[in-house]
C-alpha cells in the first residue's frame, strides 16, 4: 500500500512539476522541488529527502531551493533539537496566484467587453445586413463565465484569509 501511494506521489511530483514549470516559468527542477514539497505538505520536507527522493545533486537541489525562496514560494520551519530545515510552501503563494488569476480574468473580460461594444456598433450600422452581423453569444456566455470564476476565486481567497487568521498563533 504505502509503495503503491509512493508511485503515485512521485507520478503527481512529474506532472505538477511540469505544469508548474510552464505555469510559473521555472526550471524542471526547481518545478518539481515545489511539486514534492507541496505534496508533502505541511509536516516539511528536508534537504537530504528532497536530494535523495528527487535524484539531484545537493549542489542543484540548494540553488534551486534558495531560488524558490527568494520567489517566497517556498519557506522552511525549524523543530527544537533537530537542526534540520523542513520546507512548506508559503502560504501567501495560494493567494498570489489566486490574484493573478482574478487579474488576467479581469483584463481578459475587458478585452471581450470592449470587443462586444465594437461589434454592437457595427451591428446598429444602417449598412450592416442582418446576414453581416456579428453574433455576439460567445462573448455574453465568455464574459459570464469569467465573472462566475472571478467571483468563485474571491470566495475561495476569503475562505483560504479566514482559514490564515484562525491558525496563527
């Protein structure tokens, strides 16, 4: 069992890392150092797991640890009598990617608003025929599905705020 979920984490550490370094521009390594630590999750993960588990060298797994720290997506914790670093994700990640969305969102739903404005005049010219005119439903069904995800990640941002304040300390 405990093998069967380590293939599995492994395989989600490949493809999250992929989209991650797509995603977020970053190097496969460093992709997959945030991959595995997110899916570790909050016990941590140390230096020595993360160079033997990920199969890098200590040389590469610390330059690409201090990278994704200077990006503030990764941080590390401490425990009393272990010298060890245990790195987590930051929790101000899920935020920032969440107002990221929510901004590429807003500038993607003021392109098709304006495009829908342009496109209703060129309808209301007395020249364009009815067979000219454009057809505006994908724009109006665009627009509001941007707007039930922006409004869906906003709740998801209050809750994951909420979720912040109840745990510190």
């Amino acid at each position: 069992m405990k093998e069967n979920i380590c293939k599995q984490k492994m395989s989600l550490v490949e493809k999250l890392g992929v989209h991650l370094e797509n995603r977020e521009q970053l190097a496969p390594v460093a992709a997959r150092i945030l991959s595995y630590i997110i899916l570790t999750g909050k016990k941590g993960t140390t230096f020595e797991e993360m160079v033997s588990i990920l199969c890098a060298s200590k040389s590469t797994i610390s330059t690409h640890l201090n990278h994704l720290q200077d990006l503030n997506k990764i941080t590390y914790f401490t425990k009393t009598g272990d010298r060890k670093k245990y790195f987590v994700i930051n929790s101000d990640t899920l935020m920032q990617s969440i107002d990221h969305m929510i901004l590429e969102w807003e500038s993607e739903k003021e392109l098709h608003e304006e495009m829908t404005d342009y496109k209703l005049q060129i309808n209301s010219l007395e020249t364009t025929t009815n067979d000219l005119q454009f057809d505006l439903t994908y724009h109006e069904n665009y627009i509001n599905f941007l707007n039930l995800a922006m409004a869906s990640m906003t709740q998801l941002k209050e809750k994951v705020a909420a979720m912040k304040l109840q745990t510190k300390p």
